[in-house]
C-alpha cells in the first residue's frame, strides 16, 4: 500500500515491524515497513512524516531491519528519532553459512532474487517520481520477510543466548571501544580491557545491548579484582623466587692488554674463555692479560663507558637484594631495530629490584596495550565504515 496522503496513514500495531528504507539525493525517499500482513511504502517526499515517524519508532514494539546501521543515522539526521527496540537480522544470521538477505530469501522463503537485479535497484533513483513497478516491488520485498526471518533464526539460538540478542544494535563497537579506552587509562591493569574484550568477542559474541555489556563489564571487573590482588601477589613471589639474586649480577672482572691499559670491565665467563683458549692468563682471580694488544675500535666516551666499575644496586632505588638485570627497549621492539643498535646492548641494559621490576614491568605492559590499541582502533574504523543495506 503507497502512503502518500494523510487520510492514508495507517495506525501501525504489533509486537514487531520490519523495515527498510531507501536514500538517494542525500535524503530519505522511501520508507517500508511491514506489520506481517500489510506492507506499507511511506512517500517523505509527497508528506511530512516526522511526527508520525517519531511516534512509530520511539515505541515499544520490535523494529527489524537488515544491516540498518545506516538507516539509523539517516533517521537520526533528518527526523532526529533515535530509533527504540532496534533489532539487526544480519547480526541474528551469524550461524548462519551465507548471511546475505537474498540467501535467506532463497533459503527460507522460497524468494529467488540476484544479487546484480538488487544492487542495481538499491542504486536506482528513489526520489524520481513516479517510483516504477520493479521499484516498488523490491521495496516492498526488502521488507516484507523481515519478521518471518526473525521467527526462523531466533530458533537457532538457545534462551541464554536470546536474553542478549533482543532488541540488538550493531552500533556497539565505537561505544565499547570507547568504555575499553577509559578503562585502560583508569586501571593499571591491563589485563583487564583485554579479558573483557575477549570474553565478550568469543563467549559472548550475540550481545549486543550496551548496557548490558556495560553491565556485564561491571560484573567481569568486580570479580577480576579480587582474584587480581591475590594473583599479584603470588606472581611477585614467583618471580622473586625465580628470577632474581643476591649475589652481584655484575662480576666485574678485568682485561688489560699486553702492554698493561686496561680495556674493559666485564663478567667472569669472558675472561674464562680468553685463557682457555691461550689468548691470555691471569693477573689474579679478577683480571687477566691478554697475549697481545687488540686494535681499540671504541672512541673515548665508549672506553670511558666499558672502563668503569659498575654497581650491584637497583638503579631506581638502590636496593642491592633481589636484583636481576632489566632491558630498558622490549626486546619485542628492539630486534627489529637496525644493527648499530642492536649491537651496543650495554647500554640499555640496567640492574633493577624485583619491587621497581614490577612497576616498570606495568608502565612497560601499559605503553604496549596503547600501541596495540591504536592499531586497533584503525582497523575498527575501517571495518565500521564497511556497510551495506
Ligand atoms: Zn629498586
């Protein structure tokens, strides 16, 4: 039924409606929507549909649409109607094989349509007045089936699986990621952000209502920390236990040359090589001479730097217990760097205490996730900006 006239406004009513809606000329063109039994085609541009359409879309019932991210905005732009009890078939389809509109036309309601026929259509002019026949017989078809097709795929799913599919958006991503971004500048554990995305990526993946991800959240983060404080403390115990010393981390030990300069501090096994293979002995149980004097090719701030004693402390704190040696680069970041670098490792390399190795182990895990999550954001922005109708 074409609305073009007042007197023609039916007073929709239902649990659910499915609808579509066509653009051209930067504006909305055609409005369809199907009670199940009618479907009814609204001209915006014969009638002045705003108050009507508010009316409609701020109401209870169900409004299905396939992929209707883009009709949302375009509701939201020109009739400023934030649309209430949105439903997404395409997000319903995800057990499905093919999730495409025309597979489950063809698959469930016997309706055979081309993919060509309906792109060519969804492009066609849909302000020129009169609409044609094949025009207003796809319009009519994009949502017609709407609400059968619900029915169908919601029988897929299990009744914990529906409590969060009702009334789903697909606009959820921008908001999540959002929450997720705070949350990572609020918590100094980054586990946290990364468990919540991946619990609601993988076991969780049909909830789509942002409060109710914003509630579950909530309920994942007060859970996450308890164990977190219990869990922190045994790791730094662990890594206590295992990783650190109190013996020196540096031996330094030294090697002069032939003609007695000395060239370097440096750690027990090097000398112990030097001799066992003749290239020198020992002048006591620290120092040996080698059996000839080696072309220098370190420059005077490099000797300097070799030349002197280094301490067995924390460099943050100046704790001498519980040491280990720390890279100030990741090496996740650093082998990738070019040669020179690489090989003056020396110089990033620093005596810390298991307490600062903790702290800095944090900052360190904190600048990675926003590196990580900057990339990710981009690829969210790209893979948003993806939409079809
Ligand atoms: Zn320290």
């Amino acid at each position: 039924m074409y609305i073009n006239s007042e007197n023609l406004l039916p007073k929709l009513q239902g649990e659910a409606f499915g609808i579509d809606i066509e653009f051209s000329n930067k504006r909305i063109c055609l409005i369809q929507i199907s009670d199940g039994k009618e479907i009814y085609l609204f001209d915006p541009i014969a009638l002045n549909l705003e108050q009507y359409m508010r009316d409609f879309f701020q109401n209870d019932a169900i409004k299905i649409f396939y992929s209707g991210a883009q009709d949302l905005k375009w509701l939201k732009t020109e009739y400023q109607i934030e649309v209430n009890n949105y439903c997404d078939l395409k997000v319903l389809a995800q057990k499905e094989p093919d999730q495409s509109l025309i597979a489950l036309w063809k698959k469930y309601c016997g309706v055979q349509f081309e993919r060509d026929d309906k792109k060519r259509l969804q492009r066609s002019d849909w302000f020129a007045r009169p609409l044609s026949q094949e025009q207003l017989f796809y319009a009519a078809l994009d949502c017609k089936h709407l609400i059968m097709l619900r029915d169908i795929l919601l029988q897929q799913y299990t009744e914990e699986e529906k409590k969060f599919i009702h009334f789903s958006t697909d606009l959820k991503e921008p908001k999540l990621l959002r929450y997720l971004k705070k949350q990572l500048v609020d918590n100094e554990d980054v586990l946290l952000p990364q468990k919540i995305y991946r619990h609601i990526k993988f076991q969780d993946p049909f909830q789509t209502d942002d409060q109710k991800v914003i509630g579950l959240i909530e309920q994942l983060t007060k859970k996450h920390h308890e164990d977190y404080k219990e869990q922190k403390k045994q790791r730094f115990l662990h890594f206590q236990e295992k990783f650190t010393t109190h013996k020196p981390v540096y031996s330094n030990c030294r090697i002069f040359s032939l003609s007695g300069q000395q060239l370097c501090f440096c750690d027990q096994k090097k000398i112990e090589w030097y001799v066992k293979n003749g290239l020198g002995e020992y002048m006591d149980e620290k120092s040996i001479k080698l059996s000839f004097d080696p072309v220098c090719e370190f420059d005077e701030k490099e000797m300097k730097f070799y030349n002197e004693e280094r301490a067995n402390r924390c460099v943050v704190c100046g704790a001498s217990s519980n040491i280990l040696k720390y890279q100030i680069i990741p090496y996740m970041y650093k082998h990738n760097l070019p040669n020179h670098y690489k090989s003056h490792r020396a110089h990033d390399v620093v005596i810390i205490c298991a307490r600062c190795h903790e702290k800095a182990s944090a900052l360190q895990d904190k600048k990675r996730a926003e590196v990580c999550l900057v990339v990710w954001s981009s690829f969210v922005i790209l893979w948003g900006g993806e939409e079809s109708s």
